[in-house]
C-alpha cells in the first residue's frame, strides 16, 4: 500500500497503526494538500457482505458526527476489493501508550482527559450512536493536549464470525460492559461502564478485571467485585473514586443515566468542597439494610391483625361473634365512602388544573422583540428573558470585525411581535479560530514547508527564513521552526521563523607551503582547523623553518571544521651536502675587445639556474657556487657573445675528495694589426719577413687547437 493513490486521491505514505479488523495509514489527500488517516479493512473481511455493510452504514453514520473531541471522518469508499475509511490525522500518542509510559497518571490530568471523553460520548448518544468499543487504544491524545476519540460504530460491525478470526472484540473483554459480556443489547450505559474502566487503568496503573482468558475476565464483570481505587491509590480524591464506582455498577440503572450527567459530575468533582465528600451509597446496599426491618414490620402487623381477629376474654367485657361482624361491615361502609369523596375532589383538582393552564395557553400577551446586536451576550440575554422571551440557544462564531462577547447576529428581527415565552437565538462573536502548526522539520525541505504553511493561510511575507550549517542535517532541510509543531497560533498575524540547513560548515584549505611553521599554525586555527603532528624533513628546495608538505588537505581543497592538519617542515639541507665554489675562468674572443660572458648552473637547487652575466675585456675567474649530493652532481654552462662555449661537469664524490680538476686558463688572441703598405723586410737570409697578421693567425690556430684539446678533456664523456 505505500506509495500507492487510494482513489486517484490518497497518497498512502506509512502505516501508523492497525488492529484486529483494520490496519490504519498516513496518508496526504492531493485535493486538498492534508495529511489524513486512511483505515483500510483487512483482506480477509473483504468477501463478507454483512460486515461490509455494516461497515458502510456504520461509518457514514459516524461521518455525521462533529465535535471537536471527536475524529472527524471525512470519507468512505471502496476501490476494487479495498474498502476504507478516510479520517482526520492526529499528531501524537494514544492514551494506551501514555498509560503505559506515565501510570498512574495525576488526577487532574486523568479528570480532564475522561471529561473530554465525556463530551463525546454525550454528542454522538445525541445522535443516536453508541460507540461500544471505549478503550485507551481508541483514545487519541494530540500535541496540544486535546482528546480525540475514534472508532465510532466500528465495533457495531463485528458478526459472529469475527469474534474469533480478529481478536477484535475479545482483545476488548477487560472494558466490556456486564450486559455486553452477557452479549444483550447495548447502550449508552455501556458506553459510561466503559469509560469508568477508562479512568480506574488512569488513575491506578492497572485494570480492575484480569483473567486467563477472556471468558474468565467477561465472568468476572458480570460476578465478581473490583479492588475499589482508593486502595490501589490512596492519593486519589473520594469524589473520583464516587464516579468511578457509580460509572461501573453492574446494574446500568444504578450507573449514571446520560453522559452529560457523568461530565457534570467530571468538571466539578475536584472544587475543594467536593474532594472529601462521603463516598458513595447505592440503593440495592441500602435495600439490603431496609429489607430486614421491613419484613420485621410486616410480620409485627400480621401479628396483629391475627391477634385482633381472634376473641380476647376479658371478665369485664365480652364481645361475642355477632357484634364483631357488625363493627367490620361499618368500617369497610366508611372507607368505601372516603375513597368515592377522594376520588370526585381529584377529578375536579385535575379539572381545575386543565381550565388554568388551557386559559394560559390560549391567552399568552405579546411583546416586541428590541434589537440587542452589538450588546455583550449578558446584557442582551438579560434584556429578552426581562421581556418574558426564552434565548433558546447562542451560538458563538468568529466573525472579523466583531468582539468576543458581542451579539452581532439575532433570529427574531427587532420590532417583530410575538407571544410572551417565544424562542430566540442569538449569536455572537468568537475569539477567532486557531490553526495548529504543522511539523515542518523531519526532512522536510523549505519549498516542502512554505506549501505546508500556505495551506495553514500562512502568506508569504510572514514566513523568516535564516540560514545556517549544521553538521548532521542535510543542506536545504529545515532545522528549526517556531512556532513549535502541535501549537496554535494566528495565520494573520503569527510571523513564523524558519531556521534552514546549509550542511556542514564547508572551509576552503589554504596554502602551508613556504609559511613559517609559526604563520601554518594561526591560518590552521583562523580556519576552525586543529593542529597535528608537525615533523622535520630537509629539503634543498625549501628554506629551514619553513613547510614543504600538509596533509590530509591540499591548498584550495574543501576541509571539514575540526580536522587535524599534519604538518611537515624543513629542517635545512640534509647533512651530506656539500657547498662547492667552482671557479670558471672566461676569457673575451680577443684581448682588449669587449665579450658577454653568461654562465647557467644546475645543483641540487634546482637546473639551469641563471648564474652571473657580466661584459669582459680580459681573461677573468668567475667563481660558481654550487650545491652537491649524493644524488645529484653539478654542471656550470658558459656562454659568450649568445653562443654556448663551455661546459663543465663537477661531481659529488670529486667536490667530496677534493679531486675536481680545475679548468686550465689561457689567454685570449691579441687583436689584429693592420697590414703594412711597405715591401716586407728580408732577414739575414735574404729571406722576406714573414707578415706579422699571418703569424698571428698561425698562433691563433695554433691556440685554438690546443683550447679545442682542452675542453674535450673536461667535458662530462670525460669525467663519467
């Protein structure tokens, strides 16, 4: 059945309850945005058509009661073999439960829920319904405290065959009525027996009939007495315990004789003048004491009689036979003419009674009925019933613009003359109606709770919504609402408050990584982050102090509130690096010309860092520093005018061992000398002088091989 639409109509959300005969659900009515109780007959009553039709009739006869203690049926139907009963959904527990929870409970309590239980009773015997099935399982408590009961004419519809296929009724033995354990017609009286059961489980935790078995316990109401309250629970006051006995007499006589009778002596029973009251006398206990005398008397007057019917000799008088049957003829002649004159002045009382009041009735004077709208109620009741006019009934009704009290409404129209004794009606203005607070929280989402409110008339404007996280509620989900869910509350005027998730506080991780381990600390706390552990590691590429690594979050990364952030910090360069100057030697492509010299490093540090850059006209030492390990040697690049010249490998276990071999310096060619216009000399040979530009060019290449050789031999094939 969950999830299923009952009639195009009912959408069944949960079962919530069930019994014997019926299982009972959740249910939201599409039509009218309600949640509703949907009270489904089990399958195996479906194919009997007697308590099928009693069902029926039952139901819709209990659909016309309305009162605000009573469950309101709203519909009945059947869909294929499925027949229901579509009722008003309360939020809360059945006095079941809270007997079972909170017993005994405190007798103000007991007395304003069985008063209200009362009140009814008393409508639907009104209304010529008896409910025959009044037990705590039937009893709705609501969250505002009201009582509801349910299960009208239900228990009428119980055949012969469902005594022992449901349970149903039998389930009920220990609140049956003695006359409905005799299984006679029952009454309003059984309904009062019943609540009288109602209220000793209430007040003593216990009920008063237990047995075996359910025949055992149905004997014991019709034969046995009960533990009388007061000796269960002596804190509860003589004139409860009054009603109790009285409500539960075996002879539905001696019980109380309507219901209203029995919430009269409900709302009263606890007024300090009543609390101590003597308990209780019954008229089969005060017959018991009467009898006895009674018969004492009636044999005393026999006795008499036979004594003066029987002849007395007295020496002083005789009475013979004779006379004796003269006196007793004379005295039966004047008790027969006693009884003919008693008899005529009877009738002519009567006769004179007649005349009056048929004179009464025909001659009634006449009166004008005045207008009393906008008078309070006593005022303009006081001023019809000064008139001789009867206010037959007042009917409260809130009406906008119209004080509470205030009569704005009359059934007679003023200046309209009718006889004295007349019947009027007034109505008069109401405090206006409340609606109850749905429950908004429980998963329900804001959009789900404005259509909630929108149904309570609750407009729009009215309705605060606030924001904020919450670790356990999902984002969107109400968390909080006020007013609280079961309290009435004006939809005009009421402003309610809305408090929605947001989910869980989300914080945006930021970047440890090259803070000092003092900065990682306070941005870990400004963000509502906790501290872990924080442990040293070197580093080459990070400076001592500072952090290389954070765990379990990277920067920018989404972070739960309370998280410990692990850190880890750099201790400095680990022990077996070595710190290695390098001196490279540069030279300008000519002596005395101006040549860039650029030089490109890498080390531990890093690859092809820029090292120093400077202009040259001579043979220079340029000293590199360098940062060596293990696992990591180092290369210095030189570049002259753009163009790469040399390059130098310096490894680890060289800078170790003081081993790295050092680049051989050489100098620069010198600069070109214009030729000469002269004839070339010639030596002591005869010879021509050699020119001296080709010298220089034979030493140029000269060098420049030698350079070539050189750096081959300091090249990184060379070294490895």
């Amino acid at each position: 059945m969950i999830g299923h639409e009952l009639a195009g109509r009912y959408k069944i959300i949960e079962r919530v309850g069930g019994g014997g005969m019926a299982l009972v659900y959740k249910a939201q009515d599409i039509l009218l945005n309600r949640y509703v109780a949907i009270k489904v007959l089990r399958q195996q009553f479906v194919h009997d058509e007697e308590f099928i039709r009693r069902f029926r009739r039952e139901a819709q006869s209990a659909a016309s009661l309305s009162h605000p203690n009573v469950v309101s049926i709203y519909d009945v139907g059947q869909e294929d073999e499925t027949h229901y009963i579509v009722m008003e959904f309360i939020e809360g527990h059945n006095l079941n439960e809270i007997i079972k929870e909170r017993a005994p409970l405190q007798v103000d309590e007991a007395v304003r829920i069985a008063s209200q239980i009362c009140d009814a009773l008393d409508h639907a015997h009104h209304n010529q319904i008896i409910h025959r099935d009044i037990k705590p399982h039937n009893i709705l408590i609501g969250r505002n405290g009201r009582v509801k009961v349910t299960d009208f004419g239900i228990a009428r519809a119980v055949t012969s065959t469902t005594i022992t296929q449901t349970g149903s009724v039998v389930g009920s033995v220990h609140y049956f009525s003695p006359e409905h354990a005799k299984g006679v017609t029952t009454g309003e009286k059984s309904d009062l027996y019943s609540l009288g059961i109602v209220l000793y489980q209430m007040l003593t935790g216990r009920l008063p009939f237990l047995g075996e078995s359910p025949i055992s316990v149905a004997l014991k109401h019709l034969q046995e007495e009960f533990d009388e309250p007061k000796e269960v629970n002596p804190l509860i006051p003589q004139s409860v315990e009054n009603i109790i006995l009285k409500s539960m007499r075996k002879n539905p006589h001696e019980r109380y004789q309507s219901a209203e009778e029995m919430m009269q002596d409900l709302e009263t029973c606890l007024l300090p003048d009543r609390r101590d009251e003597p308990k209780i006398e019954f008229d089969d206990d005060e017959d018991q004491t009467r009898i006895m005398p009674a018969l004492k008397t009636m044999q005393s007057d026999d006795r008499d009689d036979y004594t003066a019917a029987v002849p007395v000799h007295d020496t002083m008088n005789e009475v013979t036979d004779e006379e004796e049957v003269h006196e007793g003829n004379k005295k039966k002649k004047r008790k027969k003419q006693a009884l003919i004159v008693g008899s005529i002045l009877l009738f002519l009382a009567i006769l004179t009674g007649v005349v009056i009041y048929v004179n009464n009735m025909l001659v009634v004077p006449e009166v004008t009925v005045p207008n009393v709208v906008d008078k309070p109620e006593e005022v303009a009741v006081k001023e019809l019933e000064d008139l001789g006019l009867v206010v037959k009934e007042v009917s409260r009704v809130y009406k906008q613009g119209v004080d509470e009290g205030i009569v704005f409404k009359q059934s007679r129209t003023e200046g309209t003359v009718v006889k004295k004794g007349a019947d009027i009606i007034l109505t008069v203005g109401d405090v206006k109606p409340l609606s109850t607070m749905p429950d908004l929280r429980n998963g329900k989402t804001l959009e789900e709770a404005i259509k909630l409110l929108k149904v309570q008339k609750v407009d729009e404007d009215r309705i605060d919504v606030k924001y904020e996280n919450h670790d356990s509620i999902p984002e969107g989900q109400i968390i909080s609402q006020w007013p609280e869910s079961g309290e009435e509350f004006d939809p005009d005027v009421t402003q309610v408050r809305l408090v929605v998730s947001k989910g869980k506080q989300s914080i945006t991780m930021p970047n440890l990584i090259g803070q000092t381990r003092s900065q990682a600390e306070s941005l870990i706390k400004e963000k509502g982050l906790e501290i872990g552990s924080v442990e040293d590691m070197s580093s080459f590429t990070v400076e001592k102090g500072k952090v290389i690594e954070q765990w379990p979050y990277q920067p920018n990364e989404i972070a739960e509130p309370g998280t410990k952030i692990d850190l880890k910090v750099s201790s400095g360069y680990p022990p077996e690096a070595i710190n290695y100057t390098f001196n490279v030697p540069v030279a300008p492509s000519r002596e005395g010309e101006k040549s860039q010299i650029r030089i490109v490093y890498s080390d531990a540090l890093g690859d092809k860092r820029e090292g120093e850059s400077r202009t040259i006209t001579t043979t220079e030492i340029i000293p590199v520093k360098l940062l060596l390990a293990p696992e990591k040697n180092g290369s210095v690049e030189i570049y002259r005018d753009g163009r790469a010249l040399e390059t130098y490998i310096v490894l680890y276990t060289d800078a170790k061992n003081g081993t790295v071999p050092q680049p051989q310096i050489e100098a620069p060619p010198e600069p070109e000398v214009p030729a000469s216009t002269e004839p070339p000399q010639q030596d002591g040979d005869g010879e021509p002088e050699e020119d001296e530009s080709e010298r220089n060019e034979d030493s140029d290449s000269s060098n420049e091989g030698k350079r070539k050789g050189d750096n081959k031999k300091h090249s990184w094939k060379d070294d490895n």
